[in-house]
C-alpha cells in the first residue's frame, strides 16, 4: 500500500467520508465523530450494528471512566476504549464526550458502558491514528459489518490495512523540490531548500544560512522549529515560538552559518485547529500538557524522525543543536544524525507565557 493510499484515507475521514480498517479478519467502518451527521452514521450503521464510540486512553482517563474494566484493561497498554453507543449517546451527546471544551461547564457526561476490544484493538488503534493524521478529534465511531449485510456503498470505500496505518510516519520518502536564494532580515545570505514527502503531506523547509555545513572543523549549528501560525506569524504572546524563530535565525547568521529546519507540526503535531481548541482549554486553566491529553492526544505528538530525514539528504550527519530541549536530540540520534553539543536557546518570556514556559521546564523536561 503506497503512503498516497493511505494519505487519501486520511483525507476522505477529513472529508466526513466513511473509510474501512482491515486487519485481517477484522474489518471496521468508520466516520469522523466531529465530522459525522445523521446521514453518515445511518449509512454508518445499515448492517444493523449499532457502532461504538472510540476514543483514545487519554480521553478516556479525563471522562473518569477507568474504573470500569474494559477501560482500564484498555487505558493501562495505551489501548483505545471503545464506548457502546446506548441510543441516547446520539450525535450531540458524541461530541461533547469526544470535544473537551465544555468539560468544566457540563461535567457529567455518562454514565459511559464500555466493552472490551478483544480481536479488534488494532484496527481499533489504527482508526484513531488516521484521525490524528486527519488533524481531527482523536475519536470516530466505528462498526464491524457483517459479512451478510454489507452496507450499500462498502466496495467503493477505500479500504487500508491496520498494520501500513500504524507504521504510517511524518518522515516518508523525501524529496528536495526547490532551491533558492532568500535573504532574511539579519541573514542575507540564506537558501531555502524545499522538500516534498511522497505522502502528499505538507512541505517543509530547511534555511541554508550562511556556511550550512559547519566552519573551522566545527559541526554545524541546527535549529529545529515547528510551525507556529499563531506566534511566527500573527506575534502571539501565549507562546515563544515566534521571538525564538527570530533569535533562532541571528544567533545562526552570527556563527557564520548552519541551518534552521522549519517543520510543518503545528502545535506539538496535533494542528492548527486542535491547537486552538487546547488554547481555549488553557483559557479554562488547563497548562499545555493537560489540555493536548484532553483532546485525547499525547503531549507531544512531533514525529522528529522528519528532521532526521532532511538533514540526511543534506548530507549533514553530525550538528550542535540549538535547543533547550534533551527530547529533540535523542530524536535525532535515533535517527541517525550525531548531536555533539546542546546549545541553549532561551528567548520570548512575557507575562503572557510564563505558565507555558514553566510547563515546558517542569513537566516535559526542557532546560529552562
């Protein structure tokens, strides 16, 4: 199954369209619950199954729903927990368990029946990973149709295999598409180099500043940064993201060169749009970790793997890393490319983000 396959389910669920998970015996039709509409979970559902409401261990442990066993067998091996579709969870009911915004304010969602997975788990998990490629709510419903009553439409739904959707990266086959001259305030003397994954995803770029590969027998200095519409474009204070981007590109036009990677993962991989969701979730007093593993995501759902890719094709296999960040370089030693220095990059506190920044210092481990 090539990554365009897989990259098109990911856009049909994006799409609202129903989409098949096969893991070998197992088959499971699916739908967006954020995207789904009465139409959709009809067709959904014309087997005569009533689907379930999956969603991921994260979400499950913010709805208190652990103590029931089929949960907590789930949550403890990071599982996804599939929720029984009682008839009054309907469409309304579904959101509001899959969406934490109004958590605070509507607290008692359940009670919330829960059934093990058993020979489904993986297509179940696979299902929830195309959603989070989708960059949508990590939860879909879900219905294994019976062999006797297909549902009308099932032979023209694209069907992926459980396994190729779990293996699926951010890092697939890369290519260069572009090169060309782009003077930066503080940094004239800079290329960008543009690459294309052959999935179809997004682009990213690498900033050529100077001397990019190094001087004077030194590796060169390499800055990774995830996009960040908010903070590198429109100057939100919440963040860090854009004075670091800025200092990033001067403190590397100082050294005589080396290279800025600006990767396409907003909001610690989970999208633009979810980011504001955990923005508005911290606007309920949710730090940055809590909010993301309310939406059901993990806390820092980046895949570096990426990064080590690109510098692979630039021919750069050992760097100094600017970064405060220990996560980011084990990263890239996994991915082949040597780290020989941890260099400090401490810019952008204000009143705004010091909740933020404390957060990143005491709960995921950055040099702060």
């Amino acid at each position: 199954m090539s990554d365009l396959w897989l990259a098109r389910g990911a856009d049909d669920l994006r799409r609202g369209e129903i989409v098949r998970i096969s893991d070998g015996a197992v088959t499971l039709d699916i739908v967006a619950t954020e995207l789904a509409t009465p139409e959709s979970l009809s067709q959904l559902e014309q087997g005569g199954a009533p689907a379930d409401l999956l969603i991921t261990a994260e979400r499950a442990a913010t709805l208190k729903i652990m103590n029931q066993l089929a949960a907590a067998d789930a949550a403890a091996s990071g599982e996804p927990v599939a929720i029984t579709r009682a008839p009054w969870l309907d469409l309304a009911k579904s959101m509001a368990t899959a969406d934490p915004q109004d958590d605070l304010a509507d607290p008692v969602k359940g009670p919330f029946p829960t059934r093990p997975l058993g020979r489904q788990h993986r297509a179940a998990s696979a299902a929830l990973a195309l959603a989070k490629r989708a960059a949508l709510l990590p939860a879909v419903f879900a219905v294994e149709p019976r062999d006797s009553a297909a549902p009308d439409g099932a032979a023209e739904r694209i069907t992926l295999a459980a396994d190729e959707v779990l293996a699926w990266r951010r890092a697939p086959r890369l290519r260069v598409v572009a090169r060309a001259r782009l003077p930066l305030a503080g940094a004239p003397d800079t290329q960008v180099v543009a690459f294309r994954p052959a999935d179809g995803g997004p682009e990213h770029l690498a900033l050529m500043i100077g001397n990019a590969g190094g001087s004077s027998g030194r590796p060169p200095l390499v800055r990774l940064h995830s996009a960040c519409l908010t903070g590198d474009a429109l100057g939100s204070l919440k963040c860090d993201c854009g004075p670091q981007l800025r200092a990033a590109v001067a403190r590397i036009a100082e050294e005589g060169g080396g290279i800025l990677l600006y990767l396409q993962q907003e909001g610690r991989g989970i999208g633009l749009l979810n980011k504001l969701r955990a923005y508005a979730l911290q606007d309920q007093g949710f730090d940055t970790v809590d909010a993301n593993l309310r939406l059901g995501y993990a806390e820092d759902e980046r895949d570096f793997d990426l990064a080590a890719a690109m510098l692979r094709l630039l021919h750069i296999d050992r760097i100094r890393l600017l970064s405060n960040n220990p996560a980011k370089a084990q990263a890239l030693e996994t991915g082949g490319v040597a780290v020989a220095d941890l260099v400090p990059h401490r810019f952008g506190a204000n009143p705004h983000n010091a909740h933020y920044l404390a957060t990143k210092r005491d709960r995921q481990g950055h040099r702060l």
